[in-house]
C-alpha cells in the first residue's frame, strides 16, 4: 500500500519538506475534507485569525483522484473560514489536484507569508518558490495564460489581492469559491500555484476496479437525472422547480417564487444560449453550460465560448435581485470568475443592499430589478473601493454596522445558497447547522427530496427531517472526502421515480412515507457495521473506495467516514468559539410567514404558479435542531459526546502522529 504524500511549505522560510500520513490516519480519514479537517486541528493554533499568516491552508485530494473513475476530479481546499471564523472546505473541479498527485503530492499544507507576490511551482517532486511580480493585478484568465501551458494551475484574483471576504480561486475555468481561499492566499503573498508530473496514482486492486467503473460509468449514463436532466439543462434546471415549489428566493428572500422565472432557467439558456455541453475530467455528466460571450478581458472584438452560470448564479443575479436578464447574468458570472470571487456570496450581498437601500437604511447605488450598474459595482468591490469596502465583507458585517440583521440572508455568517428555506425546512436545518455556513452542500442539500426533486418528502413538515439531513451530511461527506463530484451520488434516486415524474401516484405514495422514515433511517444509522454491501443504487463510491485502496469498506463504514467527517468539522468549530447559539437562521425565516406573490404577478404564465400555496410558513429550526442532535450523538449544547468519538475513533487529546 502507497500511504499518502503531502507537502510543509513555510513561506516564512521559503522552505518546503515532506509531511507522510501515516496509516491509522489514512485508513481513518481516508482524504480530500476529511483528512485535511484532522490536519487543520491538528497542527493549526487555536484562535488563528483566518488572514494571520500563522493560519494554515490545506490543499488535498483523494484517493479517487486521477484513477479515471467519474466525476473524480474535485480537490479540496480547508483553511479558517474568512466570513465564519469556523472551518471551511471549498472544492474545485479543476486539474490542480491531478496535476499535484502526478507531481507526488496528495496535498499541500502552507503556512506563513511571502515577503513579496510569489507562487508556487511543483514539477515532478520538486517544490519551488517563484516571483509573481508580474502577475500580480491580473485577473484569474490572464494569469493562468502567464504560467507554463499543460500545468495544473490554481490562482486568485484581484478580489483576493485585496482580501475580499469571499474571494475565490480558480483553476481553469472551475472555482473553489466559497469561504474566501482566495483571501487567505492573497493574505499570503501567493498568486498562483501550478504543479505537473507523470506519476500515476495506484490502485489495489486495478483489474477489478476498471471493470467496476466501466459498468458504473455506463450506470450513470442510464441514470434520467446524470444521464439526461444534468447534461440537457445543467444545474439551472432547477430555476423552474425550485420556483414551482415556492423556494426559489426572490428580492433577498422576501418571497420563493418569482413569476418571470423561466427567463433565467436552464430550459431557456439551453435554447438561447447554450452552444455545446462540457465537463470536469473523467465526469460522464457534462453538466457544464457552454456560452458566448462578447469583449473579453483582453480586448479581443470577436465572441468567445466561456462557462456558463450555474443555478445558484441564475438564481441570485436573476430572481434574487429582482432582476430578468440572462444575458446580464452570464456577463456578471464572468466578471465574477475573472475577478476570482464567489458569485453567492457577491450576489446575495448585493441584494442585502438593495434591501438596505428600499428600507432607507443605507444607499450603496443598487436597487432591486436594476443591473445596469453591476459590472460597476463588482469590479470595486473587487479593488475595495471606498463605500463597496464594506460589501467586500459579506452581509453578516454589513448588517451589524447598517442594521438589517433580521434579513441578512446568512448562517454563521456564510451566505446561503438558493433555495427558500421556508418552503424546504429541512435545507433549512442544513443551513443551521453546517459546519461552514449557509451551504446546501455541507447541509445535506434536502432541497432534493423537498422542492426541486423529482421524489418529494412534505417541504414544510419538519417530520424525519433531521434524521434525512444527518444521513444525507454523512454520505456526501464520505463521497467528497474519497475525491468525488457529489452530483455522482444524484443517481441515489431510483430512476423508476423519474420515468414516472413527480405526478404519478406511486411517486406521491413514496415521497408521503419517506416523510415519515425518521425512525427507520435513525435505525439504518444506528447499524452501519452490519451494512457489509456495496451497490450502484446506493454509495458505489464505497465500492471504488475499496479497490483503490483495499480497505475493507462498505456502505456502512463509509456512512461512518462521513460521520467521522461531520464531526471532526463540529470539533473545530466549538474550538474556534462557534457553538449552538450559532446554529441558526434569519428571523426572515424562522419568525416571518413566506407571503405569497400578488394577484397581478400570480397571473403570469410560467406554467408553475399554481402549485405556490396561499399558505403562510416559517422554518421549525428548534423543534427539528432538539432531533439533529440526538440523532447526531451530541448533547443539548450541540457537543459531540464522549461515546459518540469514541464509536467514531477521533482522537482529542493527541495529534495521533
């Protein structure tokens, strides 16, 4: 067995040496958000501001990662949380991290802070530190065209020049956006990081693991939602469901639909913009949008093919800010990826400020249905130019200098994604109790078995919603940390569910019962260790996990490395200071009734506006937070207890070096 490789750069010292996991620690934490979780408590000092040099940043792969299994291209990136002072892991899909494997390294911890503009180089084991004098000021493309064609290559922006809370990176056109990774490498004096190599990932058991992902590759192209939704329409397909449902956020989530949706939704950018499908290394989903765009940065005349936005961009330049341009929208998209910074944190922020300027509290030159001056807006924000200083720190800061708190759309100060919670409760408790904020990622993203899946629990019932969360957290968990993209684990549906479509009575006979699965799938969570099976239907994950690594895995124990995951992040947090108060949501949410749109706008002929009830709701969060933590094996204050590590192995007292 090969044992993971990762390298110590103290940029302090310029000097960089090898860092060996050993196997307790790999066989435990396997890699990717897990092993990089136990790194970040392990060897960063507690209280760390995230932008002190001292801080630590940790990017890593795993174990999936360059073996040609789908969608298994995704490195991650963990580091002190800018905009929440709790952990952050941020993922990408670019070809860095293949890219540093083949160069010997499954990740990179670093510390410190060059004395000057500086990047990284890795080239076959060989680790150096370069001047980025040059590069310095140039936006994600134009210095990815600077550096060595056929590198991986992980870079930031302007936005993290100047340490916009949450400034992304990028490697090619992909980002690891959320969390701000791209203010902590600017707080390090580092541009850029690029690596190439030729050395191969092994595999275990390598015959039977091709002949695995052959047939789950073909599994995959069969599946209605891998095979058909995400290729035909990508992530903005579900504009029109989510706005169907009622949670679609509309003008800073004052409402959940918007009656001019489907001008922002994938079924429209497929038929007026979209010019081919692509995707992320060795993925057989090709949910990528592929569009044109005009006047590129470097002042080429002619139109060029760009990436195109994803849901939650649609959502939030087009519904969220009262807005009805796709055009506009993938023009702020691309401003957004150039000047490396993440479009919800960056839109969901603005949109805090229109509703700051409607409620006369603050006027920063934006208003709702207004984009005309967006591009304007973004690019100070990026260089923190005088008023738009202050919308480069998210809008849980805005709000405690402005007011507003009640609707600063934010969960531990993280912005949230785009689904109304009010209308999805148990995306609702997700967005409480994730570990890096308001993510639908980390929060389990019960939106898909609430309001944009084709099989749906009641979206207002908070009944077995915390056991559903927990189990969903701890599966995409596992998944990240092994190196997969988690829209691979989409196929958990069974394709029986989409042939019928969400109307059929089989499928509301089975979307009514799953409401009510709390006791069984607390029960299912309690006997992981006699889950001793893999299966397509299910975590095939586990089953690739296997032969790469020859670990005895199986659903449950891989069930058990997300849970170990989960609550290696909640450690950290209650370390940093974050704790049960902090799981929580916007009075908007949990104390204000989601009113219905008007009778002029229910007149509008999306198709979708019947199915918005006249009903009013808020999200439960207590009732459904008192079951999560029981369910979790943590006390009443949200602390893992005692028995609970130690079913799960995790070590408190000791780094386990």
């Amino acid at each position: 067995m090969t044992l993971p490789v990762y390298a110590k750069i103290d940029l302090n010292t310029g000097k960089a040496e090898p860092f060996f996991i050993n196997y307790n620690y790999y066989r435990k934490y396997i890699g990717g958000k897990t092993l990089a979780a136990r790194l970040l408590l392990d060897l960063s000092p507690k209280g760390t501001a995230a932008l002190d040099p001292a801080a630590l940043i940790i990017i890593n792969t795993g174990p999936l990662n360059g073996t040609g299994a789908p969608s298994s291209s995704r490195f991650n990136m963990t580091f002190k949380n800018v905009l929440t002072g709790g952990i952050a892991s941020s993922n990408c899909g670019g070809t860095f991290g293949i890219m540093m494997k083949r160069a010997g390294y499954d990740g990179l911890i670093i510390s410190g802070k060059a004395a000057r503009p500086s990047r990284i180089e890795i080239v076959d084991g060989q680790i150096t530190i370069l001047s980025a004098k040059e590069l310095w000021g140039l936006d994600t493309e134009a210095v990815q065209e600077k550096l060595p064609a056929f590198y991986g290559k992980l870079v930031i922006g302007p936005a993290g020049e100047n340490l916009v809370s949450y400034a992304s990176t990028a490697s090619g056109e992909r980002a690891a956006a959320r969390c701000g990774s791209g203010a902590v490498l600017g707080s390090k004096n580092i541009k850029a990081l690029s690596a190439y190599g030729t050395r191969m990932p092994t595999v275990a058991k390598e015959e039977k693991f091709h002949r695995f992902i052959k047939k789950w590759i073909r599994f995959i192209r069969n599946h209605p939602m891998t095979g058909d939704a995400l290729p035909r329409f990508g992530t903005p397909g579900l504009v029109n469901k989510a706005n169907a449902s009622g949670a679609l956020p509309s003008r800073n989530f004052q409402y959940g639909h918007d009656p001019d949706a489907d001008v922002v939704s994938g079924e429209t950018l497929a038929e007026t913009e979209l010019t081919r499908n692509s995707g992320c290394i060795s993925c057989p989903i090709r949910c990528e949008r592929r569009v044109m765009i005009k006047n590129a940065h470097n002042g080429e005349s002619d139109d060029r093919e760009i990436k195109g936005p994803e849901y939650e961009t649609a959502g939030f330049f087009g519904p969220n800010i009262g807005a009805k341009d796709l055009r506009k929208i993938i023009e702020l998209n691309y401003i957004c990826d150039l000047l490396g910074m993440d479009t919800i944190s960056a839109a969901s922020t603005i949109a805090f400020a229109m509703e700051l300027k409607e409620q006369g509290k603050a006027d920063f030159g934006v208003e709702f249905g207004e984009t005309g001056s967006l591009e304007d807006v973004l690019r100070k924000i990026a260089r923190r130019e005088g008023i738009y200083s202050d919308l480069a720190n998210g809008s849980k800061w805005m709000s405690e200098k402005y007011g507003g708190k009640e609707f600063a759309m934010h969960s531990k100060g993280l912005e949230m994604a785009s689904y109304e919670p009010r209308r999805s409760v148990g995306m609702g408790l997700g967005y409480a109790v994730s570990n890096r904020g308001g993510c639908h990622l980390n929060g389990g993203y019960l939106a898909l078995l609430e309001s944009v899946g084709v099989l749906s629990t009641d979206a207002q019932s908070p009944s077995g919603k915390a056991e559903l969360t927990v189990f969903m957290q701890d599966a995409l968990e596992a998944v990240s940390a092994s190196g997969f993209c988690l829209f691979s684990a989409q196929t958990f549906v069974p394709a029986i569910f989409y042939n019928l479509g969400p109307n059929h009575i089989v499928t509301r006979i089975t979307g009514k019962i799953a409401t009510y699965s709390g006791p069984a799938v607390r029960a299912l969570l309690s006997i992981k260790p006699l889950l001793r099976f893999n299966s397509f239907f299910l975590l095939p994950h586990a089953e690739a996990l296997r032969l790469v690594t020859g670990f005895p895995l199986y659903t449950g124990s891989f069930l058990e490395l997300g849970e170990r995951s989960y609550n290696l992040e909640r450690l950290f947090n209650l370390r940093e200071g974050l704790n049960a108060a902090d799981d929580s949501l916007p009075d908007r949410l949990t104390k204000t009734p989601q009113p219905t749109r008007n009778a002029k706008d229910a007149t509008a002929d999306s198709g979708h506006v019947p199915s918005v009830s006249k009903k009013t709701h808020v999200v439960p969060l207590e009732k459904m937070l008192r079951m999560y933590y029981k369910v979790r094996g943590w006390n009443v204050e949200g602390i893992p207890k005692k028995q609970t590590l130690k079913q799960l192995k995790i070590e408190t007292g000791s780094t386990g070096y």
